[in-house]
C-alpha cells in the first residue's frame, strides 16, 4: 500500500509545482500590474453572457447545436490519441477501422454543412 | 481475422451513409423521401440475401458470432425494418411531406438490431441494443410539430435510458463477478463454479430487467401506451417488430448460452414476467378507446406468450418463441398498415369508434382486419393460432401447467377486445368513410393479410427454419 501510494509522488510535486506557478503568475499580475477597471474593461466579452446570472435564462438554441457539433468531433480525438499510440497493435486491420470510423463522421460532417447547421444565420 | 462474418452489416451500413449523403444533397426543390426509401428496401433486400449466404463463425476478437440462429433474427429484423419502410412511403407528418431521414434512421436502427442478433459478448449487446434505440427515440418524435410525438420520443428516451443505465449495471456486476463478458467464458465459468454467487445472480436480474425493457414486458411496460399512440404510426409498427425481435434474439442468446446452465435460478423470473404481462396486457386492453394504445397492451401480452417459450427452457420451447415472433411480425405490420389507413380528409384517426362500420365503407380493409384480429387472439388456421400452439405445447412438456393454465385464461380474455374491433366494424352504424387509401398500405395489409390467413402453407419451412435455429442456440 505505501508503495502505491509513494509511487505517486511525482504526481503531488506536479501539482505543487503546477499550483505555485499559476498562483505566482495571478499574484504576479495582481500586485505588478496596473489596475484601472471600467465597466467596459470588466464586462464578459466574446463569449456574450453575462458570467453571473440566472442559470435558468433563455438563451439561442443554436448554441446547443454547435455544443452537440462539437462533441462530435471532440471525441473523434479522443478515439484518435489511443489508436495512434497502439497503431502498431492493432496493425492494418485496426488502421482501416479507423478509416471507416472517419469516414461515417465525415459524412456527418456533410449532413450537417448540407442542411445548414454550420450556418449561424 | 475473419471479418467476412459482419459482411453484411458493413453492406448495409455503407448503403445507409451513401442514402443518408444521397438524400442530403439534393437541391431544396425536390424532395428526396421517395428515393430514398426505396434505395432503403433495396438495401433491406440485398442484405437480407447476403445474410442467407453468410457463413458460421466466430471473429472479431470474440465479440462477433454469426450461426443459424443469428442468420435467423437477421433475416426477421431485416423483414420488419423492410415492412415498416414499405409503410412510411404513404407517410406524411402533421406539416406535410415525408422526410427522406425517416427510412435513414429506420435503416440505422436495423443495423443495432443485427448487431444483438450476433452479439458474443456484453459489449456488442450494449453497443447493438443502443445503436438500435437511438435511432429510434428520434424515431418516435419525428413528427416533431406534433405535441405528442415530441412526448412519445422524450419518453422513450428518458426511460430507455434508465432501462439502459439497468442494463450496464447488470453487466458490469456479471463482469466484476463472472471475470468475463464473452459468452462462452462466462459459460465456462458457471459451469466450473457449479452456480453462481449472489453478485452474479444479481447481475442476472439486472440485465433480464433491462432486456425486459425493451420488450415491453411487465412490470417494465408503463412507457408502451403512451410512446406507441404518440409515435408516428410506422415508427410504431416499427418499434413493436424488429426491436422486440432483436431484443429477443438476446434474452434468448444470454440466458440459452451463458446462464444456461442457470436455467432452474431464472426460469421462475421469466414466468412471473411472463404470467404478468399476460394478465396485465389482456385486462388493461379492455377498456381502451383508442386503437394505438390497445395495440400497445396487446403487444404487452404477446410478449408474455413468446416469454413462455423461454421459460420452458427447451429447444422447443426455444422454437416456440421463434415461430411466435415471426407471425407476431407480420399480423402486427398487418394491424399497423390497417391503423395507418384510418385518414378522414388528410387527417389521422385513431379512436376504435372511428371503424364503426368499416365492413360496408371499406370491405376490404375491414376483411383484412378481423383477419388480423383473429390471428392476434389465436384463432385457426391463421397464423397467430400456429404461434401459440407451439409455444403452449412446450409449455406444457416442461411441465409448467401454471403457466399454461394462465396463458389460456388471458387468450380468452384477449379476445374479448380482438373481437370487439370485429363487432364494431361490422354492427355499428357506418361511421364517414375513410380517405382512399394509398398503393403501399394497401400492398402491405393484403400482403400481410394473406400471410396471415395461409400461414399453414409455410408452416413447415418456417418450423424447420426456427428449430434450426433453436438447435444453433442449444446444442
């Protein structure tokens, strides 16, 4: 047991190391910087909403397809990253799957642009 | 690897991405739906003969099986997807003008229920059993400016995922108990174990509750009624004809050969489900008024009938169930094609008020219905008679006198309402008369019809195909 648990080790330094970094580059920027906020400056941009508001509020159903678009191919590169790394496993019958599997996504790639789902307006 | 087993699962998916890319890129002025359909019965057609020349075995790292018993569901699936394709091409959505992803997704939801057919492994059952249902709640709500298809669909899905959520619990407690999820290791193992322990037991009940699901059986069935009114009336055909078929092909696939050797521990289990869902499905049919949801509950109880089969636990009981789902498939295609005909002035109607007198405004159509009816009630010579006989008949060489006595009591019941369809399209003064009806549903409620009624004509390649089937399963 003390063995599994000393095995991770490296991972707590990771986060140490990964905590003070991000901790000095925020308190770096909090006490170096200069601060000069305006309503314009700190309001949420790009993004469009309002960052603290009613949870339950209306928004455009279109975000929710581009979310459901996005998934899609999102996991396409999670299947990706592990049928790269065991490519030489899983030989020319697995590269050829993946092909397939590529291909089936990519004809859902056309349903989708065909039917105007990539088109905000 | 011997990847030439799935052949035709790869065919008729690689048929479903060209329709799907065909039927997407016409120009906006034509509609593709018609094409589009009948490219899908082509490709039905196609894969069902390449389905009859598939060769045995077994590939794909195990999770893959093909013997007669699949080739068997197979070639059922694909006729009820066929079917119910056959029907959608008269079919028009509250907004008007069919939509060419109909056949599509009917065409994807086929392949899932192939997949279960030739599962050998927990996983191609989850895989296969989902591929099919999540074609199919968007099935159920694709009349989508219509209130209660939207219901039907987000009630399917909400509760099939439940079920499936059952389903990967029973699973991954046959896993973390059993070691394995391939069939034939799982087998193995009981067998060398001499029985299973209660974390297996419990993984048992957990994937017969979720199977049971699917089939509509009781005390799983309370979301039948509402999804199969709601549904578009071909989806409904659909959805009580290849699915359940498929979800047959594996409650009989698991419990024939990993839990085989079980069979004393859960043949009481499938008789309760399936003395309860008789009795339920011929009682709650009684008071019904509209004919989609009597449909629904008299679905429910045919599942208990073909159920008996299973509990009997024998190649003939096996053999039963097989013959019981092949004519349950085509009187129900036949019932549904006659429900789809019910159109007053472009407009669906499904009260069972509305056939008041359908034996002098639409002789034809109401000959093919009480045909239909009696065959449901197992009346001979027609189909539905032949389905009963055999799985009664294994009922009662197993011994499971009970169940036999219940089964008779609930035929009895059932057809009480069966027969008053009969007496209401006959007796009652004649209702307005319905719209003319379109060339495919006319095709398929004769079509079906004559199945039905001379059915005796095919019985014995039927029987002999089924106890094929049967002995593929149980050696």
């Amino acid at each position: 047991m003390h063995d599994v648990i000393a095995s991770y080790f490296p991972v707590l330094v990771f986060g140490v190391i990964a905590v003070g970094i991000a901790g000095a580059m925020l308190g770096g920027s909090l006490l170096a910087g200069h601060q000069k906020p305006y309503a314009e400056k700190t309001s949420a941009y790009e993004c469009g909403f309002e960052a603290f508001d009613d949870a339950r509020r209306r928004f455009d159903v279109r975000f929710y397809l581009v979310a459901i678009l996005f998934i899609i191919f999102d996991l396409e590169v999670a299947f990706l990253f592990p049928w790269a790394v065991s490519l030489s496993h899983v030989g020319l019958f697995g590269f050829l799957s993946m092909l397939g599997f590529l291909g089936m996504l990519t004809v859902g790639f056309i349903y989708e642009w065909c039917k105007g789902a990539l088109d905000w307006d | 690897m011997n990847w030439i087993i799935a052949f035709p699962e790869l065919v008729l998916t690689l048929c479903g991405l060209v329709i799907l890319t065909v039927g997407v890129v016409q120009k906006k002025s034509t509609n593709p739906f018609a094409a589009c359909s009948m490219l899908t019965i082509a490709a039905f057609a196609i894969t069902g003969f390449l389905v009859t020349v598939s060769p045995d075995g077994s590939g794909y790292e195990h999770v893959f099986v093909n013997d007669g018993f699949a080739r068997f569901m197979k070639v059922l699936s694909l006729i009820g997807g066929a079917l119910a394709t056959i029907m959608t091409l008269s079919y028009r959505g509250t907004s008007g003008g069919g939509r060419f992803e109909l056949p599509v997704l009917i065409l994807f939801s086929t392949i899932g229920t192939m997949l279960m057919a030739s599962s050998d492994n927990m996983m191609t059952l989850f895989v296969g059993l989902e591929l099919s249902s999540l074609a199919i709640y968007i099935l159920c709500a694709f009349d989508r400016d219509s209130v209660v298809s939207s219901e039907s669909g987000l009630k399917y899905f909400i509760l099939g995922s439940l079920a499936s959520g059952l389903l990967l619990y029973g699973i991954s407690l046959t896993y973390g108990y059993g070691g394995t999820m391939e069939y034939g290791a799982i087998r193995t193992v009981l067998i060398q174990s001499g029985g299973a322990s209660l974390g297996l037991m419990l993984g048992i009940v957990f994937l017969i509750a979720g199977l049971a699901f699917k089939l509509s059986a009781v005390p799983f069935h309370m979301w039948t009624p509402d999804v199969y009114q709601g549904a578009p009336t071909p989806v409904t055909a659909y959805l009580a004809g290849a699915p359940k078929i498929a979800t047959f092909a594996l409650i009989l696939r698991i419990m024939a050969g990993p839990f085989g050797a079980l069979a004393p521990q859960w043949q009481l289990l499938i008789e309760m489900i399936s003395v309860l869902s008789m009795v339920f499905g011929s009682l709650a049919a009684i008071p019904q008024t509209n004919i989609k949801r009597l449909m629904a509950y008299s679905s429910i109880g045919h599942m208990g009938y073909a159920l008996m089969g299973l509990a009997a636990a024998t190649p003939g009981g096996i053999r039963g169930t097989l013959v019981y789902l092949t004519t349950y498939l085509f009187m129900n295609v036949g019932v549904f094609a006659g429900i789809a005909a019910m159109r007053r002035k472009g407009h669906e109607t499904t009260d069972i008020a509305d056939l008041s007198g359908l034996g002098r405004t639409s002789p034809g159509l109401a000959l093919m219905m009480a045909i239909f009816m009696f065959s449901m009630l197992g009346m001979p010579p027609t189909a539905g008679f032949f389905g009963k006989l055999m799985v009664f008949s294994a009922a009662y060489g197993a011994g499971l006198y009970g169940l036999l006595a219940i089964g008779a009591i609930t035929s009895a019941i059932g057809a009480y309402y069966y027969l008053r369809i009969v007496k209401v399209m006959y007796f009652d003064a004649s209702a307005p008369a319905f719209d003319t009806r379109s060339p495919s549903l006319a095709f398929l409620s004769v079509s079906m019809g004559i199945v039905t009624a001379l059915f005796v004509l095919v019985l014995g390649p039927v029987t002999s195909a089924a106890q094929a089937a049967a002995s593929a399963l149980i050696g």
